[in-house]
C-alpha cells in the first residue's frame, strides 16, 4: 500500500477523521479526539506511525525490517512502519485496524454510543 492508499483505507474507519495537531505534518487520524494513526511523507517513502499491544508490537518489528519502534511516540505502545511495499497489504490493514480498535476500546460509553449513530 502506498500514503494514498493507506489515507484511503484510514477514513473507511468509523468516525475517523483527519487533523493536523502538530502543524503541517504530520497528518494525524483520530477517532473521538484520540489518536490511532501518524501518517508522514518527510522520509520520502511515507511513514505511517500506528499504536499496538505491546507483545504484537515487538513481533512485528522482529517480522519486518520497516516497522521500528514509534517514532517520537511512546516506543513500547507505537510502532512507525516505512511504506517501502515490503509489507504485506493484509498485515498493513490489520495494523491498522489493530491500532483503530485499541483506541475505540478506550472510547468512553458516551462516545461509542455517539459513533454507533
């Protein structure tokens, strides 16, 4: 997947929206307030930060040279993956979906019944 499509596959997700909290880049996916993804285009290839359990977080580093810890971000709960395509599409969007789904956890009763709507 590339930064167009990995946008794309990001506002699929329920309520998720796009902000700019830290200036002009980079461009934050939130959900409720909250953040679930970074996505960058400063290393030229695209960097896409995404949180993670941690246990999950380690393998995934182990699996792929692209994915490092968090860059700037709590390096134990992030992960900052270089879309470089040697990535599998499904294990990105599962990455994706992973990080969507901690943060929705972490939605107050309130919020989930608002996104439900």
């Amino acid at each position: 997947m590339d930064i167009k499509e990995v946008l794309k596959y990001c506002l699929l997700q329920k309520g998720s929206y796009e902000d700019y909290p830290f200036g002009p880049e980079p461009l934050v996916m939130k959900i409720c307030n909250k953040m679930y993804a970074l996505i960058s285009m400063s290393s030229g290839k695209g960097t896409l930060s995404l949180k993670c359990d941690p246990f999950l977080a380690q393998s995934f580093r182990q699996k792929y040279a692209s994915v490092t810890p968090g860059y700037h971000l709590n390096k134990q709960h992030w992960n900052s993956i270089i879309l470089d395509d040697t990535i599998l599409d499904e294990d990105l969007k599962w990455m994706i979906d992973h990080s969507y789904g901690l943060v929705f956890k972490s939605l107050t009763k309130k919020e989930k019944v608002a996104l439900a709507k």
